[in-house]
C-alpha cells in the first residue's frame, strides 16, 4: 500500500472524448502464413517527407517486406491477403507520456470540468462559470450512487469556477466527505466532515513535514502539490484509489486508447509495489489488450527520500515485470519533476503571474542539481517535467553543468511538457543536445484563459514554442499526460499545427510544427524518446508489425480535419484489432 501511494505522488507531481466501447476488444487472428498488406496508402514514416509502399508482408510478429506488390508477390508465392480498400496503413501510434493509474482513477468520478468529457457512461458537459459548476456539483452530489461514503469529483479549475472553499463545500454537505480533484490532479479541495473522517486537524497538519505543509491552506481545506502528495494521499489513498477502481478503470483506458489507434503508450515516474506491479500485469498482459505498456523509473520522491539511494531503486524497477511480455520498465530511464503544474498555475515563471501569486518547486534547485549529476553519472536518459521559463532555465544550467562535468554524446534528455520557455532557452536546449516532448493541448485549452489570468497574452499565446525547436532540429514527441489532455494523437497533432481552441480562435501561429513533423512525433520520433527506434515507430523490416489504420490520409485531408479522422483498426504484432466507431 505504501508504494501504491508513493507511485500517485510521483505521478502527480507532474473537450475530451472517450470511446463508447460497449464490448471487449477482439481480435482477428492472421495465422502463421505470411500476410499481405496492400491496396491502400502505406504511409512508412522513413525519411524527411511522406514515404510511401504499396506493399508490406509481416511474418508472425514482424515485418519482412516493405516494398512494391509486384516483388511482394513474386518473393511471398503463399500469402494471406488484406485489401486495404483505400484505407491508410501507418507504424502503431505511440502515445509518449500518459499516466494509467490517473487515467484509471478519473473515469471512476463524476467530471465537472471547463471542457466536455464523454466517458463509456456519461457525457459530462462543460462547466464555464461558478454558478454552472456548482449546480453540477450539487446535482452530481445529489444523485451519487454512494449516499455514506466519501463524494469525489474531478475537473474544477478556478479559473472558470471561481473560488472553492471548506465553507462552500460545507453548504453542498455538513456530514458527508467530499473531496473535489483539481483539473491538474495536483490539488485537492475538501469539506470539514472529511477532514473529520481522515482525523486532520491544525495539530496534524502542523507535523507534515516541511514541504508539505507550505502547501496546505488548513482552513480553506486546500492541499496542493506537496500537500497534496506527500500529506495527504497517504490518508486518503485506501477510498481514492483502491484495486477494484484501478481494474476497472484500466480496462477503460485500454478502450479508450485502442479507440484513437495508440499500440504503445509510455507512464513516467512509475514506483510499484507488489501489489500495483500484480495488477498492470495481469490486466496489460491479457491476450486482448492490442498495446506495449512501458514504465520508466520515478525519481522525485525516491531522491527527496532516499538521497543517492534512488539510483539504487531505480536499477530494480528492471525486475517488476516478467521477462518477454508486452509491459515492462524501459531501462536507464528515469523522471525527474522540476516546478509546479500548468494547469494549476504553479510553474516557475521569470516574470512572475499578474495576480502575484508564486509558482512552486517539485524539487528544489539544489536538489535537482545532486540528481541530475546521480542520475547522469550513472549513464542515464533523464526525463524531466518543467513547464515554467524560470523552471526550464535551473534545468538548462543543470545540464549544461553536465556537460562540461561529464560530456554525454546520446544522453537524449528529455524536455517534457515544455510549456514556456524564450527562443533563447530553445536555442539552448538544442545545442545541449536536449529533446522535447511537448503537450500541444496547452495552446488549445489553456492559451485565452491564461491571457486573461496569471500570464498575460504574449506569455500565454507563445506557450510550446516547438515551431522553432523544429527549425533547430530537435526531436520532438507529443504527449496528452492523460487526463491532463485527451490522449488522442491525431488530435494532438492538430494541435500542434493549428494552434486553434476548439472554438477556431488561433494563437501565434508562427510557433506551430509542420504537419511532418507532427506526424514523426506520434510515431518514429516518440519510439527515438523512449531509446526503441529499432523496434517500432515506423515501417521498416525487422520492426514489429504493429499498425493503425485510418479511414483518410492525415498527409492529404485539409489541416483542420486531421482531428476529425476516424481509426479503422489496429494491429499489434501481427494481430488485427478492429475498432468499433
């Protein structure tokens, strides 16, 4: 239970629809013959530009010919045949960064959120304003199945909802706990009778430690960030996350993925115990689940913890899983988290929020100049979430300081979120070798509100600066970090080109990629972030046969329809999973 907790804390420190799949995912066996794939728009993502085959043949789990028809026929005489009738044929989608066991926990809530979100029960619609969220908030309270147990709900941003208080979620119920989840999953809002259920009172807290307790407003009944993970989840964790929920909720997420064509997906800061280890196996393992499910090692709350000692327990995480399944850790990986949430506000800027108010650390400067050094001694890839200007200039000065200290040819740091930063830190970042896995999302959902609150238009229409990133040839992945955007990869692409709100408003359109490079970065380029080029992100002979197939060529549809493209079906190591639209 312990590591369960520490697991969600290291997670945390860190418009959207989910598909309506009533049945379980089922796949189609292609047997041991060879099989062809043709008659459509194989698109392979090798090279520069769109590079096209008429022809593959997979063998068993594997790819054995990319080429034309006419050699495919000529080298394979007893062949399977799959007519793509015009479909596109692309390598597996992979979806760089997204947290399952967050992913798990808000489907099993009522979401009252500023975007719609549809799960495989309900469609949640949009709450803009105070007065729309807290109805919502009383009638989702009203109607919950649960009349004694603790009321959760995630979603609320105070942005469009206004202020949350103990005292008003005392009106919405004196006797029955309840705990509202920030949008970003790193606050918590609760009520007086669940500070009473968890025996939190102004003594307890005054014995948090340190960090934790700067991040409490006790009588606001507001826990942030460290307050948030390292206080309070411990307490709560057996209500908020027990194994029924997670089963659950993992089992919709593998819909929910398989539904937008991802056949791999990648968690950062993963600390499992025995039991959460159990779980993933023997759900992500089962023969209908069509995806590679990877792990890279957590970092934050191992090094506040244990000081070198992380190093250690990251080298571990290699024994977690089986050996020769499709879930395991990626190895001499790990993630580090720099400052504060996005969504919440609370990163790092140089210039400071026009309200006043202060971002915070995740690990503090000096804490992460000792890890960085640990971690890349030890010839590590370091992950590292930063999402604020002045959180990404301590970075880019830890790593330079590398650098100089112990010169890393391929160390492939990763830049993760990379919310703000100056051209100059890109420049810099580029020339330090770094790569960027970006979350495109912020622009879409987040850009106009922050214009208005805490950034500022120029600061909040230039966030994900990876238009010039691209010019510098950095590599460069996008993610959802799901929930915190839909984990939907042509969705994100549109984002990444269009930099549109849902509502066609654009911001700083010079800042986008090119629709290529968008593309590279949901397929080849995420695959060279997690160091497995060799394996998947394109079609290439010897790579694994895995594959999504989409109604439209997203090289040929007008750029505004590329969010709109339906997936047809996957296949995943030469199965056929069909997806039901």
């Amino acid at each position: 239970m312990k590591n369960w907790i520490l697991s969600l804390a290291g997670l945390l420190f860190f418009g959207v629809c989910i598909a309506k799949t009533k049945t379980p995912i089922q796949q189609t066996n292609q047997g041991e013959l060879p099989t062809l794939y043709y008659g459509g728009n194989i698109i392979t993502m090798e090279g520069k530009q769109e590079k096209k085959a008429e022809a593959v043949v997979t063998m068993g789990t594997k790819i054995v010919f990319v080429g034309s028809l006419k050699a495919a026929q000529k080298k394979y005489k007893n062949l399977q045949k799959i007519d793509l009738k015009g479909q596109t044929m692309m390598p597996g989608f992979i979806e760089q960064h997204l947290h399952p066991l967050l992913g798990a926990l808000f489907l099993t809530m009522p979401a009252i959120a500023p975007e719609d979100w549809q799960t495989p029960t309900k469609l949640y619609k949009a709450a803009l304003t105070r007065e729309a969220y807290m109805a919502k908030l009383k009638d989702e309270f009203a109607n919950r199945k649960d009349k004694t147990g603790v009321f959760y709900s995630w979603g609320y941003q105070q942005l469009w909802h206004g202020p949350l208080t103990r005292s008003m979620l005392d009106e919405v119920s004196a006797t029955i706990p309840i705990a509202i989840w920030h949008r970003s999953c790193h606050e918590f809002f609760v009520n007086s009778a669940f500070l009473k259920k968890y025996d939190i009172d102004e003594a307890a807290v005054a014995k948090a430690p340190e960090d934790a307790r700067k991040q409490i407003n006790f009588e606001k009944g507001h826990f942030y960030e460290n307050g948030a993970m390292v206080y309070l989840l411990p307490k709560i964790f057996a209500d908020f996350a027990s194994p029924e929920k997670m089963k659950e909720g993992v089992g919709l997420m593998v819909k929910y993925l398989h539904h937008n064509g991802v056949t791999a997906y990648n968690e950062p800061g993963a600390l499992l115990d025995a039991s959460l280890a159990k779980l993933y196996n023997d759900e992500l393992n089962k023969a209908n689940v069509p995806m590679l499910s990877t792990f890279i090692a957590e970092g934050n709350t191992t090094y506040m913890s244990k000081g070198d000692g992380a190093l250690a327990m990251a080298e571990t995480t290699l024994s977690t899983f089986p050996k020769g399944g499709k879930v395991f850790f990626l190895p001499k990986q790990v993630k580090l988290l720099m400052d504060g949430s996005i969504i919440s506000q609370l990163m790092q800027m140089k210039a400071g929020y026009t309200d006043g108010h202060q971002g915070e650390w995740m690990l503090k400067p000096e804490l992460m100049e000792k890890a960085t050094k640990l971690f890349w001694d030890a010839g590590y890839q370091i992950h590292i979430h930063v999402n604020g200007d002045e959180g990404l200039e301590v970075l880019l000065g830890c790593i330079e300081r590398r650098m100089k200290e112990n010169p890393r040819k391929d160390h492939r740091t990763v830049i993760v979120h990379f919310a703000n930063s100056t051209d100059e830190q890109v420049k810099k970042l580029a020339a330090l070798g770094c790569i960027v896995s970006a979350n495109p999302y912020y622009v879409t959902g987040f850009s106009e509100k922050f214009s208005q609150y805490g950034l500022g238009q120029e600061r909040a229409e230039s966030m994900v600066r990876i238009g010039p990133a691209e010019k510098l040839g950095v590599s460069i992945s996008l993610h959802s970090d799901l929930p915190m955007a839909p984990s939907n990869p042509l969705y994100l692409v549109w984002c990444a080109v269009t930099r549109k709100a849902d509502d066609g408003k654009q911001f700083r359109p010079d800042l986008a990629i090119s629709r290529h490079k968008a593309i590279q970065a949901i397929t080849i380029n995420a695959a060279y972030s997690w160091r497995m080029e060799d394996k998947i992100g394109s079609i290439k002979v010897g790579k694994e046969a895995t594959f999504t197939f989409l109604d439209k060529n997203p090289y040929q549809v007008a750029i505004d329809d590329l969010k709109n493209i339906q997936v047809k079906a996957t296949v995943f190591q030469g199965k056929m999973f069909p997806v039901e639209n």
